[in-house]
C-alpha cells in the first residue's frame, strides 16, 4: 500500500499510506482533484499574478502583494525550512509533487470537469513552486493582524484628535475571529474533555476549510485544513488530543513612515541614525486581463517593504503642499525572521497529548493564536501561540517616524498563559490571554454569552454544542433599545412628538426577545432601525472629515470607509459620555420614524442572506439561505450595519471535539468538501450548516467507499 484514497457519505477525503511523505503527497493530489480551481487561484495571489485572469478588479490585491513582497518572503522562508528543518521542508516538498501530480492527471478534459472556471477565463494550472504553500499561507493571513486599521486610526487621529480613536475601537470590517471553548471532564457526562467552536472568517466558494482524514503508521488525525498546505494546523483530533484555535487579535505589524529620496543610483530612505541608507529598488509588470500592463514599483527599506506611496508621495497626488511625501512601510515577523511556523506542522500531527501541542505551539509563528488543547489524559492547555515584537507602544497605534530612533522591534514578547475558570475556558476574540498584545479586540459579548450558557448546565455532552453555536441572543442591542426607550413621553425632548407608527415600532422593538432569529419579523425591523441610525451619524457634520478616506491604494478602502467603522463601533458611540455634541437621541427618533414610515416586509432572514466570495462569479447564481445571527451573537453572521444586511462573514466551519471517543466528534462546513460546482458534494453540507446541525466524523474505514489507489 503506497497510498489510499477513501470518501465517507459526505465527499470527505479519508487518506492512508505507508508513510508521512507519501502520506502528504496524497493529501496535495487529493486536493487539487477536489479544489483545482481554488488552488489555481491561491497561487495566482501568493504571486500577485490573479489580475491576469481575473482583471482590473484583482489588480489592487496584486499590487500589494508584489509590493509587500509575499512570494520573495515565502522563498525565503522555505530556503531557511530546508535549512533549519530538512524533515519538514522535504514533506512539503512532497506535498507540492502531489499537487502537480494531482493538475497533471485532471489533463484538459478532465479539467474542464473537475474545474469548469478554467475554459471560463481560458487559464491552465501552472506548476507549483515548493515554497509555494508558505506562500499561499502568507497571503492568507497577511492582513490578520489588520495593519491597516492603523491607517484608520491615524485619520481618526488627524481630524478628531486622539482621544477619538478609542470611540471607534472595535473587532474591524477585516478582521477574521472565531469562537471556540474547552470543557474539562470535571464538566461533561463522559468524564472526557470537549472542545467545540467556530472560525469566523469570509465565507468563500470553495471553502477556506477542508475536511480531511490523514492517516500513516505514525499518526491518524482529523481536522480542517487550508487547502494548499499540508497537515491539519488549526484544529484537529489525534485521537488521544485535539486542540482548536482562535484569532489572538495580537498586533504584530507595523507601519513605518519612512522620508525617501532619489538618486542616480536608486533610492535612498532616511534612518534613525540621521543617515541616508540604500533601499532596495525594482519594478514588475503586472498582467491583466483586458486591459495594459501596470508597472509596480517595489521599494524595501531597512523597515520593510514600501506598501503605501513612495518618494513622491502616492500615486494619484495624495500629499499636500508643503508636507513630506507619503511612504509607508510594513514590517512583519516573517520577512524579518524567514520564519513562517511550519516547523510546527508535523509535531501538531504527531501528538499524543497535550504537552506535545505545546511543544509545537513553541514553534508557531503567524498568525498569532490562541490556543486550546485538551487530551484524554485529563490534561488541558489555553494559551497564545505566534511571535509579537517587542517595541514602543506608539507602534502599536498607528503608524511610526523611521527616521527617529526608538520604535524598532527589541525582541519577542513571552506567549501569554491562562487557566480554565470552573472547569471551562472560553475564547471569543475578547481581551483575554493576549490582551497584553493587542490594541482592539471584540466586544467581550460572545464570550459572555458563551460561558453564561455554559454556566447554565453542570455536566455537558459533545451532542450539547450545537445548541452553544446556534445561540442568536444580541447583547449588543441594549445601547440602541436604551436610546429608543429613553426618548421621553413619545417624543425627544424637543416637543415633537414621536408618530403613532414610531411610537408602536418602539414599543414592539422593547419587547422583543433580542433574538436575531431568521424567522424574526422584530429582528428584522430591530436591524433596519440599527442601520438607519448608523447612516444618519456618519452622515453628522461632526463625522464629515472622516467620510473621505486619504488617498491609499484600494485594497486598504474597508478599512477606512465611515460607514462600517460607525456600525462597527455603534455601541461605543452610544454610550460614549459626549459625542462631539450630536444630538443621539434625535438621531434615534429619526431613525425610528424613517423605518416606521417604511417598515420592513419580512423576517431578518429575508435579507440577512449568505453571500459568499468568489474569485468568478458563478454563470448561474446560486439561491443562497436566509441566516439566523449577527456580528455580536454567539452565531456570528456578520451584516455590516447601515450598509447591507448580507452575511459575507460567518463561520467557515463548525467543530466538536469529543476526547471520550472520536468517533462522536461532529463538524460540518458551510457548502461541501467538492470545490467542484455541481459534484454532489460541492453544496450539500449547506442546509445542515444553515440549521446548526453537524455530520459525523467517520474514522471506521469499513464505513468508507474507497476511492482508489495511488
């Protein structure tokens, strides 16, 4: 048996082999028979090259990518894998035999079936690179440590002055969370700990996650992977340990203004010792389909590379007369360390218990975690995985004067460590282990409301988990109710009383139950009152400076766009002591007699609906469900307030991990584990995922289909 190809009822792909390379090769060639088309495009990304087939509308991640220096990063990172760990570099190295072995064999018949997107743009798969999954890895998490809402908060800064920012402090339009929590044996009928919870990322077609099964003479482990990196990294179950992940929120990039020059030898950027120092300069054409090349500049100074402007500010004249010209420069732990964690891949897979997941969370690097493990030897693990540079505090804020010593990195901050409280810890992007790493984090609303429920109950079962992700109670909707049932006597204080219709809407809206549920007319209308209150105090003259985002390329506009910031942040600005001097109250009674005049026609889940990412839109659109849940539930289906109820974030998968016996584990994906549209199993997990039910994790391989050999 060199290698062995199994499906359960599902699609899932159950794999065996001899061995752990052979056993990687057959997880890149089952990949990309199942996710061609997705590996295709993450390529494109890692080499900022998706423009060439996909046009102008990709060209903004290009650009970043070539500029930030992704794909050099990635090779340089794989050079010091093979390096510092040749077992590990030469697994991937399998890995990626097996990706092409796997594009190969789909020929161009066979392609056109397992991946119709490619005849679509008329592209074929081009060769894998073996750095190319630190690549892919790169670019799937560059932006997780939101360097970009530093930008934010130095316009927030600049026109409403520092004190300002914390109004705004919130978990941000492109921040990817989760929810996850670890029950102890002490707290569940089996004696056994379990682990359940949510990664909460943009919802994508094919999905982020990959159901898999991976088993060898050494280790037999399930868990999700990232399609286009071998092992399991985020969650998984050994069998005997298992452990999940959540987003730290730790901020471990930094932006750099940097003062650069030309010369007749290149370019030179002014450094804290009051010297001009050489940059690295080139340029790349970037493709794209339809349309000229684009010339990019890629600049690098002794920071990093230049992603913002350069010596003659920004590209489309964003600098005033009389300042310096804007440069900015990103600086992150990969580039400086040539380290991406993947040393901490195959301990994560051959792990017996919970000190071996420790050990390997030693090795993490990015994105940085937090970490949650529990084995069936009664030993339980909460902590953050990932390196933070050690550095002024101003860095953290926004961004720093290269040439002004005193904000570059001095070493990497201790992983923070922390208990369980009652037998339970719960992890929900809050200020919890790492808050000593982060500047925002999420409203502390999901993880209260987690361990409430958990509270609720002495002894727990993997079958109660379910109930824990579908919870739809928003706590988040008290500063608005509070607004609407303080208006005095039906009107606002004003003399002008609230209409009769307002004055029903208001009344029906205090007793509801706070439940975004899918079939909730009231939820409904809550949402519709929330959004016309979030559009009419961005629309406050107080706000107006902040409405016209500065110049930066387009890739970094979520981040900058009022809209979202104040529907993000509408319950820090409600209950803020002073606003600036904006009338809330009236706001409110505006808001409430816009929707009155206008009410909604049907339930929450009419328009809070799923709108997946696709890097091709499909040629017939699919009839995507309506969603119960909201940004601050527990079932986080992320609407952006004031600017569409659609849902393009959410949980990318769901899990529960059962420490007594694996094969009670259960986990279910939001489409399938096909990314091929109209196999069987490229949408049939949808209905259970939408409902809050989950499949089972099959490992009985007499319960399987095989297949074939490989």
């Amino acid at each position: 048996m060199a290698g062995e190809i199994f499906r359960d009822a599902w699609g899932i792909p159950h794999l065996r082999a001899d061995g752990v390379r052979q056993l990687a090769r057959l997880q890149g060639r089952v990949t990309a028979r199942d996710r061609a088309w997705q590996l295709e495009v993450e390529r494109h990304r890692a080499l900022g090259t998706s423009a060439s087939f996909l046009g102008p509308e990709a060209l903004p991640w290009d650009r970043l990518a070539r500029r930030a220096r992704l794909a050099d990063t990635a090779r340089r990172c794989f050079t010091a894998l093979e390096r510092q760990d040749p077992e590990t570099a030469a697994w991937v190295r399998a890995y990626v035999d097996g990706v092409n072995e796997g594009l190969e064999a789909l020929g161009d018949t066979g392609r056109d079936g397992a991946a119709p997107e490619f005849a679509r743009v008329g592209l074929v798969p081009g060769r894998w690179e073996p750095w190319t999954p630190l690549g892919i890895w790169l670019a799937t998490h560059v932006l997780f440590a939101g360097f970009p809402a530093k930008l934010w908060r130095a316009h927030v800064a600049g026109h409403l002055g520092p004190d300002a920012v914390g109004l705004f402090a919130a978990d941000g339009p492109g921040t990817s969370g989760s929810n996850g929590w670890l029950v102890s044996g002490d707290r569940t009928v089996t004696g056994q700990a379990v682990i359940a919870g949510d990664p909460h990322r943009f919802i994508e077609d094919p999905g982020v996650y990959q159901q898999i099964h991976l088993s060898c003479p050494e280790f037999d482990v399930v868990g999700l992977a990232v399609p286009g990196v071998p092992g399991i990294a985020h969650f998984g179950h050994t069998g005997t340990v298992a452990w999940a992940i959540t987003n730290a929120m730790a901020d471990y990039q930094d932006l750099y203004r940097e003062r650069l020059r030309r010369t007749g030898a290149g370019v030179e950027a002014l450094g804290p010792d009051g010297a001009w120092h050489r940059a690295a300069r080139h340029t790349e054409s970037v493709e794209v389909a339809g349309g000229e090349p684009v010339t990019v500049e890629v600049i690098e100074t002794d920071r990093g590379p230049v992603v913002i402007g350069g010596p003659e500010g920004l590209e489309d004249g964003g600098t005033a007369s009389g300042t310096p010209p804007v440069a900015l420069a990103l600086r992150y732990p990969p580039r400086v360390t040539g380290d991406l964690g993947f040393s901490a891949l195959l301990p994560l897979l051959r792990a017996r218990r919970v000190a071996d997941v420790d050990r390997a969370a030693d090795r993490w690097a990015e994105p940085v975690n937090v970490l949650q493990a529990a084995d069936t030897e009664g030993g339980t693990l909460h902590r953050v995985a990932g390196r933070v540079p050690v550095r002024s505090a101003a860095n953290r804020l926004g961004p720093v004067p290269a040439w002004e010593p005193g904000y570059a990195w001095r070493g990497w901050h201790e992983p923070p460590r922390a208990g369980l409280t009652d037998g339970v810890a719960v992890m929900a992007n809050q200020r919890g282990p790492s808050a000593p790493l982060g500047v925002e984090f999420a409203p502390p609303h999901r993880a209260d409301r987690i361990t409430a429920l958990l509270a609720g109950r002495r002894q727990w079962s993997a079958d109660g988990m379910p109930a824990i992700h579908m919870d739809t109670h928003l706590a988040s909707a008290a500063p608005v109710l509070d607004l609407l049932a303080a208006l005095p006597g039906g009107g606002d204080g004003s003399g002008e009383p609230l209409s009769a219709p307002a004055a029903a809407l208001r009344d029906r809206l205090l007793r509801w139950d706070r439940r975004m549920d899918a079939d909730s007319a009231d939820a409904a209308a809550f949402a519709a009152v929330r959004g016309a209150l979030v559009r009419r105090l961005a629309a406050e003259p107080a706000f107006a400076p902040l409405a016209t985002p500065p110049a930066y390329p387009e890739v970094y506009l979520p981040w900058l766009a009022l809209v979202p910031r104040v529907g993000h942040a509408l319950e820090h600005l409600l209950t803020a002591d002073d606003l600036f001097g904006i009338d809330r109250p009236a706001a409110a009674r505006a808001a409430l007699e816009e929707v009155a005049a206008r009410p909604p026609a049907g339930t929450w889940g009419d328009t809070h609906r799923l709108a997946p990412w696709r890097a091709l839109p499909p040629e017939e659109p699919a009839d995507e469900p309506g969603l119960s849940g909201d940004h601050d539930c527990v079932l986080c289906t992320s609407p952006v307030p004031g600017l569409t109820d659609l849902a393009a974030r959410g949980p990318a998968a769901r899990y529960v991990w059962d420490l007594a016996r694996r094969e009670d584990s259960r986990w279910v994906v939001p489409l399938g584990a096909s990314g091929v549209p109209g196999s069987p199993h490229h949408r049939d997990q949808q209905p259970l995922w939408a409902a809050g039910d989950l499949v089972p994790v099959v490992t009985d391989w007499a319960r399987m289909h095989k297949e074939t050999d490989v």
